[in-house]
C-alpha cells in the first residue's frame, strides 16, 4: 500500500491510500442498473479520473473541492 502517493507518480496496479482534492464528481448509473460515482481526484501534481463502483452513497456534486480520503487500486478502465 502506497500511502499519500502524489498523483503524478501513480501507475497501473499501484494501491493507494490517501488524502486528495475532489474535483469533480457525477453519481451515475452504469448499463447493469448499478449507481456508480465518476469522479476526478487531484493534488498539486496532476489530477487521475475514478470510478466508485455500487456506490449510491453521499458524495456528489456539492463536495467538488473539499478533500477526501481515498483507498483503492490504480487500473485502466477503456483504455
């Protein structure tokens, strides 16, 4: 586990752990009628999108810019 990893140095199968500012967040619904959260996550060296999958919870759109405590693994998803 990788703790406070700054983003620019996140690669693919790293798992982290940290605090990081929410740039943006959107709760969706994917094509299986799941809820999942799209979000952007930054810090002062870049910024990486993320998916929240089966997430209905309450983060949404009105916490954009407070920073939040992430826990999770680095992947690719569609290229």
């Amino acid at each position: 586990m990788n703790y406070e990893l700054p983003i620019c140095q996140m690669a693919r199968n790293d798992d982290i752990e940290g605090f990081y500012v929410l740039r943006s967040a959107f709760p969706k619904v994917a094509s299986n009628g799941k809820p999942f959260l799209n979000l952007t996550l930054s810090d002062k060296t870049g910024a990486i999108d993320g998916k929240v999958w089966d997430y209905a919870g309450p983060i949404g759109a009105a916490d954009e810019g407070k920073v939040v405590k992430v826990r999770g693994s680095v992947s690719e998803f569609r290229g």
